[in-house]
C-alpha cells in the first residue's frame, strides 16, 4: 500500500489560497504576525499526523489585474506577507517530528548568505529543513529588489543552475566529516586542513572562500522545487527531491508528473525518488450533506476580484477587460508558467475568466473535494492512484480550521487504510520523505560534490 504524504501548505500572510475568506469569522488568519499562532499550528499538525508544513512566499504584490494592485491589498491576497523563514526555529521547539518546507527565492539571494541561513535552521530543527527552491515570477518583486525588470523566464533557470553549484559545494565539499574535533586536550575545536576554500569562479558568482557553517544534520536541506514549463521540469529532475504540482484534475497533473519522471531517469537518478506532492482543499465534515452545507456557506466570503488578483499575479495575465465567457488560452509570459499552464491545458473542459474566477475563490489552482471522511480519502486515494502522485499539500479555506478538521476525520480514515502512519518518524526530513539516510542520495547531483 502507498503511503501517502501530507503537508499542510501556508503563507505568512493573512490569506493564502482562498481570497476574501479572512472574512469569515472563524478564521484566524490575521494572526499570522503572533507568533503563537504558529507554534500552536505546528503542534496541531505534528499531533494531527502531517509530514510538514510548506510555507510559500513572495516578494511582490500581485498588481498585473487591471493594472494595480489595489484589488489585491484591499482582499489580503496573499498581502500584507511576512519572512516563511523567521517563526520557524520557534515552531521546530514546540515540535519533534513536523518538518518545514520554506519557500526562498535565489533570484534576490546571494548564495553563500541563503546557504548559511538555510543550514542554521537545519542545525536549529535538527535536521527537519527544506528549501522550495523558487525564482520568483513578480516583476514588481524585480523592480523593488533593484533590478529594472523581471529576468527572462529560462535565464532564471540558468541563474538557478549556477546558483545550486555555489551551494553544493558549500554544503557538501567545504567541510570534511572529520573536520569538527571538539578536542579540549590538544585546543583544536575544528581542524584547519579539513575546511576548504570553495573557489567558485562561474558566469553568475564568485565565492572564493570557505564555508562559515559547520556540517548539519542534512548538510544539504531537503530540496523542494516547483516548475512546470520544459525548463522548469529539467531543473527539477536534476536537483529536487520533492516537486509540487498543480492542477485542477489527475488527468492533468498525471502529464507533469510522468514527464518529470522521464527527466529524471534519464539523468541517471531515481524517478521514485522524488516525492511529488499537489495541492488540494479539503471541506470535510461527518456527513457529506454536512460538507456540502459547509462549501456552501464559505463561497459568500469569496472576493472575486482577489482570485482574479491573484490569478494576474501567477501568470502575468489580466484578465481585468477579458470578455468573462471566451476560453482561456496559454500565452508566453515570464512569469509562473505552470500557473497557466494548468487550466489552458485541461483536457476535461475549457475555462473562462468567470469560471476561473469561482473555481480560484475557494482553494486557488487546486481541486476542492468536499465529503465525509470517507469519501474525502477515497478522492485522495484516487489522485495517488491516477496521477502517480506521493502526496499533497493541504491547502486550507480557513486557518486553523481547516487543518484540523483534516487531522480530526480524515488523517484517522487515512490510517486505517494504511496510507498514514499512526505517528511521523522522529528523523531528518530526507529520511522520512524516504531517503536512504540524512545526506544526499549517491545519484542525486549535489552528492559528486561530497569529499
């Protein structure tokens, strides 16, 4: 039987996936800027048996809709939007299990600072890190963060390619295993000859010098990495160990998912290795006619003009004077391409702005499966099935809300069948995401670098 992952996806912000729902008087997400909001989310999920939680993030407002991002600031779609990175130390001490997955985007990072601040949290969590490897798709983030305009979508990828060099060697070549002695008798804490200069000298970066962190429990963290277009899956098959896709039905995340897969083997690696994840919004309640009843009453706090908003934001694509009922097509953009990609390419349907519009209300880019405990783990089970997927990122209608309904009556139906464990392992993340070991596979590409 396969087991199935979980990860509770968030946001340091107010509203994530399901805009104008922050209205809503059960919900909490205005307390994203408390920090007990997010211990006391961390130990929920632990308790409620999910994998980790994978915090996203960006850099920009989303302003492309109607041309300001008026419609975005008004709705707290996914603004105003604090650091993924700084809440979780706290939430990794009132946890044992939980892991974090942390979105950071290389493109406004210079390696050898992100390599540090990733590998304190890995010492800080003991060994429960992963790095969502992303290169932003804003270009209002580009312009804030001192470039003139958005780096062209493939050149991103390139960047990326270079950037995951830098960091290789400073996690896996810069120290030896031995190099810590910690020896009070001869005064030697660590031993000069086994710390080594890097000497990257490449198009992108320089970094001559050594390593300032000692080796952590995963020397490399954990590397997540989402990307649909061609380039996209390329970079994913040589470096990610998990990838998170999108799409509103298995039939068309199964294509993303089988390509990656390819990719994969014929770089030499492991296709099963790598854990994909997709997003998916789960409305459940003893009953499915409580369920639906539930469903129901959430979609009068829906804003529109916040899913358009944050629509415009993934895609590049205003659709603010697009005729509400002509179909959407894929254009080019340099921005998030596997946005788009996922409901201009759907085989089950053709979509238009006004369907768009409701379908991204409740849950964003992914499904929405109301029901019973019962019936939502059949829908999961079903994905896992058709998609060849791991596992999904459980995005959330309100917070905490959502996850714990999903931990309170489905996690339990989900153990029963045996996809769930009836506690997560005490282990790194790699290990519990099914790797061999705390480090790196051998076939994964950051390994050559280890000496």
């Amino acid at each position: 039987m396969k087991r199935i992952y979980l990860n509770a996806f968030d946001m340091a912000c107010v509203g994530h996936q399901s805009p104008g729902l922050w209205k809503h008087p059960a919900d909490q997400g205005h307390r994203y800027h408390d920090l007990r909001y997010w211990t006391d989310l961390a130990r929920l999920l632990e308790d409620g048996g999910f994998d980790a939680l994978f915090l996203a993030d960006v850099l920009g407002a989303y302003d492309v809709y109607g041309g300001s991002r008026d419609a975005a600031v008004t709705d707290a779609a996914q603004f105003p939007v604090n650091d993924p990175t700084m809440a979780v130390s706290a939430m990794a001490a009132a946890t044992e299990r939980l892991g974090f997955g942390v979105t950071v985007s290389l493109t406004y990072e210079q390696p050898y600072a992100l390599a540090r601040r990733l590998t304190t949290l890995d010492h800080l969590t003991g060994g429960r890190i992963a790095w969502n490897i992303v290169t932003s798709y804003l270009a209002g983030a580009a312009r804030n963060l001192g470039l003139d305009d958005q780096i062209p979508h493939d050149e991103r990828y390139e960047i990326a390619e270079e950037y995951l060099e830098v960091c290789y060697k400073l996690w896996e070549a810069s120290w030896e295993p031995d190099a810590v002695q910690r020896d009070p008798r001869r005064g030697v804490f660590t031993d000069p000859a086994k710390v080594h200069d890097i000497e990257h000298k490449g198009r992108y970066f320089t970094v001559p010098g050594p390593f300032l962190c000692e080796p952590s429990p995963q020397r490399t963290p954990t590397l997540f990495q989402a990307g649909a277009s061609p380039r996209g899956v390329r970079f994913a098959a040589a470096h990610a160990e998990a990838v998170f896709v999108s799409g509103p039905n298995p039939e068309v995340v199964r294509r993303p998912v089988r390509a990656l897969r390819e990719a994969a083997a014929e770089l030499g690696r492991d296709p099963r290795s790598i854990k994909v994840f997709t997003m998916l919004t789960p409305v459940v309640a003893e009953t499915r006619e409580q369920a639906l009843a539930d469903l129901r009453s959430y979609e009068q706090f829906v804003s529109v003009e916040g899913a358009l908003a944050l629509f415009g934001g993934w895609t590049g694509v205003d659709l603010a004077r697009a005729d509400p009922d002509e179909p959407l097509r894929h254009v080019e953009t340099d921005a998030n391409r596997s946005a788009l990609t996922s409901f201009t390419s759907d085989p089950t349907r053709t979509w238009t702005p006004r369907e768009l519009a409701t379908s991204l209300g409740i849950g964003g880019r992914g499904p929405v499966v109301a029901g019973s405990p019962s019936e939502v783990a059949d829908e999961l089970e079903r994905w896992v099935d058709e998609a060849d997927i791991d596992g999904f990122n459980i995005a959330y209608v309100t917070t905490p809300g959502t996850f714990a309904d999903f931990s309170r009556l489905v996690v339990p139906e989900l153990r029963r069948r045996g996809r769930v464990p009836e506690q997560t392992e005490h282990a790194t993340l790699r290990e519990k995401l099914g790797g061999g070991g705390p480090l790196l596979s051998a076939d994964h590409p950051g390994a050559a670098y280890r000496r």
